[in-house]
C-alpha cells in the first residue's frame, strides 16, 4: 500500500513525455547531444565553469574522488594516506570513494541544530595533517562556508562538496556545490529534479573538468577537446582517439534520455524550490515549539530536502514506537541520511579515525527521522505533525 504522505513523488509533466520521446526518434540513447546541452545549462544555471553529468549521485562523488587521485595540479592531487575530514552523518557513497582511493578518513561530529558540521569540532580537528575536507549539506542545508573557510585558510586544504541532497540551496547568494574546488549533485528520483538516475559534477577547473571527462569514459581520450589537460593535443585521427586510453577510468555515462529529461526539469528547478520552501515555512511554524520533536536548524536557504524530526530527550517513546505511529498516520519514514557512519559495520574495511567523541551523530542514529517535503502544498502532512 503506498503512503499518504509519501518521501517523494514526481514532478514530471507532458514536457518530460514529450523529451522522452524526442530521444526515441532520434534513435541514440547512450550520452551525446541532449547529455551535452543538459551539461551546458546546469553549468549556466548554477554559475559553474564546467558540468558533467553521470549515471548517479554516488558516481559524482566517485568521479571527484578520481580527478584528484589523477590531476597533474600537486596543489589538488590526493594520494593514498592522505587525511581527509569527513561529517559523521551522511549517506554511504559519500564515503567510499575516499576510502576506494586509499585516503584516510577522519570523521568530525555534527551539530545537533543544523545537522551539518559542528564548527568548534571541525576546527579542533583540522590540523597539519588534514589535505582535505568533504562538506555535506545535509537534507537541503548549506554549510556555514564563511565560517569553514576560517577554519581552514591558508592550510592548503582542497575542499570539495556533496551536494546531492541540497540543490537549489544557496549561502549569502553563492549556489552550495560551488564553494569547492567541484561539487556533486543528485538527479535520483527522490531528490529535487529528477532524470530517473542521475548526477551531476560541477567546477571551475578546466583540468579538472578535462579529467573528468576522460574517467568518466573508460579513460580514453575520445570526449576531450582538441586542445586539452590530459594529453595535451589530441591527433585528428578519430579511428586512433576512439580506443585511445589515458586514464584508469569507469563507465559512468549518462542516458541521453536522462539528459533530455534534464533540460526539462532544469527549467522547472526555481519553482520547484520555492515551492519547497513554502512548505518549510509552515513546518517550521507549526513544528518549532513541538512537544515530541527537534527540527532542522536553517543556514543561508535551504532547499529542504525534507523534514527531520528528532526526538527530544525527554520523550519516553523509543524511535520505533515513533516510526509505527507515523506510518499508521500515514508517513513514510527513513533515518537521517545513513546516521552516524563511524559506528556502521563497513567501517572495518576503511583506514579511518574518529576525532574525539561523536555524541550528536550518536543522537541522531538512534533518535532522529525525517519525511518528505514536496514541491507542492503539503499542508494536510504537516498539521498532521503538528497533532503528533
């Protein structure tokens, strides 16, 4: 039976029909022209240099982790035992790839408010060993980057950002997935634009962004310019270029049809956003002074992903009881993200440490939830909360 008050549902409408079926006629299916102009606008309309689109989230965060194992910029290259500091909620493939490329993770506590980093932990762990800092923007919600870019100035830490949760979210005007030197972005069905499977790269780096491209593509050197990074100049054999291998790469191609679809919610993402923002400000007002729960503090604007719910100390109901009693209202529930990662079993396979105590993650992995947010009124969800 599917919920009334569902995590996430679609915002497709005839323009998706419609893109869906330019790309059949058009008889390529695999990444070309619509994966290409999809690329050109998410670029523009993010204020980024670059943008490469794959087939997933977690294959953005895996292409970021590459491009600095295997940028020739010794300012940005990663190598195996480097540091790199990790919030300790946050979703799996966050993770991986750091660890797939023999990077050492050190994970940092979260605030209890925002959920994102705690700042006076974060500082504290940052030291001369740190090379570099993975930012979550957890369930729609910046980071404090005026206050991280204190922290970590002049330190020579490369900063990227998983962003896949929070597009459309900006600090102080800035689009969040920008702030590093790349950011990663989710088209998954549930997230705020939708390709069926998705995600996205941005940055400013041109090297980085020619990198990209050939890992993205088993390594070759085929969807390079001309003129470029990785080789330097391409020949103008295409028959040598096509199966010509540079790189250690993946296939990690997107669907023309996820591009097509992209440039369709692309043009839907502001309304989309403030849609979901509206219904943020009737949840915050209805749910700030709630007798059973916490909610998500706000940095900058969030694009409010959807809605923690975090039980309060004193409340005597378990998560459990809490979870049957919002399904039997109706919701559908999940953890926060993946809860605190340093406590999970598949730690055991990292090279990682722990910095100081983890108490807040450790609060939320047991007594954290959240819903779903849309981009339409949800108005009967959230009185429903409200009488919890």
């Amino acid at each position: 039976m599917s919920a009334r008050f569902p995590l996430a549902t679609s915002s497709w409408d005839q323009a998706e029909q419609d893109a869906l079926q330019r790309v059949i006629a058009s008889d390529r299916f695999t990444m070309g022209a619509e994966v290409a102009e999809f690329e050109r606008r998410f670029a523009a309309h993010f204020g980024a240099g670059f943008a490469v689109m794959v087939n997933s989230g977690s294959s953005a965060n895996l292409l970021m982790a590459a491009a600095l194992a295997y940028t020739s910029n010794p300012d940005l290259r990663l190598k195996p035992g480097d540091e790199v500091i990790v919030p300790a909620v946050s979703w799996s493939t966050t993770y991986y790839p750091l660890h797939q490329y023999g990077l050492k993770l050190k994970f940092v506590d979260v605030d209890a408010d925002t959920l994102n980093y705690d700042l006076d932990a974060l500082a504290d762990a940052v030291t001369d060993r740190t090379r570099a800092l993975m930012v979550v923007n957890l369930l729609g919600n910046p980071n404090d980057f005026d206050a991280i870019a204190r922290i970590t100035e002049g330190r020579g830490i490369v900063m990227i950002e998983d962003n896949c949760e929070s597009m459309g979210a900006r600090l102080n005007g800035k689009q969040c997935g920008t702030f590093g030197v790349m950011g990663s972005f989710s088209t998954f069905f549930s997230h705020h634009i939708s390709t069926m499977e998705g995600g996205v790269v941005v940055t400013d780096d041109e090297e980085l962004y020619h990198v990209m491209l050939s890992l993205r593509a088993h390594g070759w050197t085929r969807n390079l310019p001309k003129e470029n990074h990785v080789t330097g100049t391409k020949s103008d054999d295409a028959f040598e270029e096509s199966f010509r291998f540079v790189l250690p790469g993946y296939n990690l191609r997107p669907l023309e049809m996820s591009g097509a679809l992209g440039i369709e919610q692309l043009a839907k993402l502001d309304g989309l956003i403030s849609g979901r923002r509206r219904n943020a400000a009737a949840f915050v007002a209805a749910m700030q002074d709630h007798p059973k729960f916490r909610i998500q503090r706000e940095i900058g604007e969030s694009s409010w992903f959807g809605f923690s719910l975090i039980l309060r100390p004193d409340l005597e109901q378990s998560r459990a009881e809490v979870v049957r009693g919002l399904e039997a209202a109706g919701f559908e529930c999940r953890p926060i993200v993946a809860g605190n990662f340093a406590r999970k079993e598949i730690v055991k396979h990292f090279d990682f440490a722990i910095h100081g105590d983890l108490p807040n993650a450790d609060y939320l992995d047991t007594r954290g939830l959240f819903v779903g947010n849309h981009h339409y009124p949800i108005d009967e969800a959230i009185a429903a909360l409200a009488a919890f």
